[in-house]
C-alpha cells in the first residue's frame, strides 16, 4: 500500500472518530485517482474488519444523473456497510454521532445468492434477491462542508454512515420497480418525492452495476447482504429534532429521528 493511500485513510478515520472534517483529499493531491481513492476506502474498511466489525452489505452512491453531472462523472460510486451503522426502524440518532448528515430515501436488497462480476445482468440481480423493502440511508461526510469531487467521496465510503430498514420484505415478483413511487416527508412537511427509475432507470440495474465493479476488486456480493440500491431523490440535510419518513408504494414506510 503506498503511503499516499495510509496518510489519507488515517485522516479519513481520524476525522470519523473525532467528528472534525478534513479538507478536501482532491484540494491536497489534485492528482489523486479514483483507483486510489477505492484502495483509501478498503485500507479503512479493512482495519474495522481487524477489529471486529463486520461487512453486512453495500451501498450504491451518484445513481442519478443530477448527481453525477454534478460531480462531473459518469457512473456510480459505492461504499461498504457494517453492522454497527444499522439503525431501528423509527429509532433516534444522537446528532452528536455525526458530522454533515442527509438522509436519501432508497430501495434496500437483500440477496438470497452470492454475485460476482463482471457480466452481471440486471436479470441476475433480479434473481439473486430475496425481497426487498424500504430504507433510509443517512449520508455524511468526513470532507469539510460536503466540498466533495468523486475521489473524495469514493475514498470516504462512498460517503456513508448509517442506514434504517423499514416496511415488509416483499417478493421482486410482485412489484415493478421501475415504477414504484416513493414521498419522503420532514418533519410532516412533503421535502421529495421519487420514483424506481430515477436510480439509473431501475434499482436492480444499480446492482447489477455494483457487482460488476466489485469484481475489479475481486470482492462478491454474498447472499444474505443489504444493497442500498441508490437515492430515488435528492438528499436532505437533517438537524437535531428533525424526524424523516419515506412511504414506498407497496413496500411500506421507514423513518428515523435525530
């Protein structure tokens, strides 16, 4: 590992445990690749993995086209999950667990099957799933004021924190995920709605997406993890006393307070 890689992996985490953001790792190496920032993202997930921690599932960043033509790229991102970012259906998060946090509303798989790329198909996914069912992902960043270009957010898991699953498991059979139809409400008050096909036309081709960049790294999707599949609408910023709830038509409802 390049001592480029561990200098910013170790800022990155002591960024996370300290709760004070770092500058840009893109504004103090400009030549900084997406490649590097991946390996920046697995030196952190491997030492949490060292000490205990475990991978529970990923998730899939920059799915719309609003967000990527925002960052100047052309594909998603991902992040890994572990099992100490899991959050209750309806539970609280302590705002002082986090730095910058939004909160997405998304489309949670959980696979009964193991996928490993490349050559995934949005038909494998489909597959390869047990049910799916609501979420909210809480986003955050370890980058001072979200100042972020795709480096900075690959390099810091993808930009996650925590995420909540809500709802009723339900078969991939019995719905269309293109069109499902989602609202998410703040504080009672309507702040987005979405729709399936706003993730890169269908949650499933996230996966499929997923799965095949992974395999670059030679990691699988294993059978029993959650994949957030992608944001259906823009994220919302969240401060101490808001309280968030998305209603998925046919999946049910998720919410969270901070």
């Amino acid at each position: 590992m390049t001592s480029k890689v561990t200098q910013f992996a170790e800022q990155l985490a002591e960024a996370e445990t300290t709760k004070v953001g770092i500058a840009p790792l893109t504004s103090v190496d400009p030549e900084l690749t997406v490649e590097e920032a991946y390996y920046i993202q697995l030196e952190n997930i491997n030492k949490k993995i060292a000490q205990g921690q475990k991978v529970v599932g990923k998730k899939i960043g920059l799915t719309s086209l609003a967000m990527q033509n925002l960052l100047g790229v052309d594909e998603p991102d991902y992040g890994h999950l572990l099992d100490g970012m899991v959050v209750e259906n309806g539970g609280t998060i302590s705002i002082e667990s986090v730095l910058l946090p939004k909160v997405e509303a998304e489309i949670a798989f959980i696979l009964k099957k193991d996928l490993r790329g490349p050559n995934v198909t949005t038909l494998d996914v489909l597959q390869a799933t047990e049910y799916v069912v609501p979420a909210l992902e809480i986003v955050d960043s370890r980058v001072q004021d979200w100042k972020i270009k795709l480096q900075d957010t690959v390099a810091d898991n993808g930009s996650s924190c925590l995420y909540v699953l809500g709802g009723k498991p339900t078969k991939i059979e019995d719905i269309d995920l293109e069109l499902i139809g989602m609202v998410l409400t703040k504080n009672g008050e309507l702040v987005n709605t979405g729709v399936g096909a706003a993730a890169l036309g269908n949650p499933a081709t996230c996966v499929a997406w997923l799965a095949n960049k992974l395999s670059e790294f030679d990691i699988p999707l294993r059978a029993g993890e959650v994949i957030l599949s992608g944001a259906l609408s823009a994220a919302e910023a969240a401060e101490k006393g808001d309280s968030f709830t998305a209603r998925f038509a046919h999946l049910g409802q998720v919410s969270v307070h901070f």
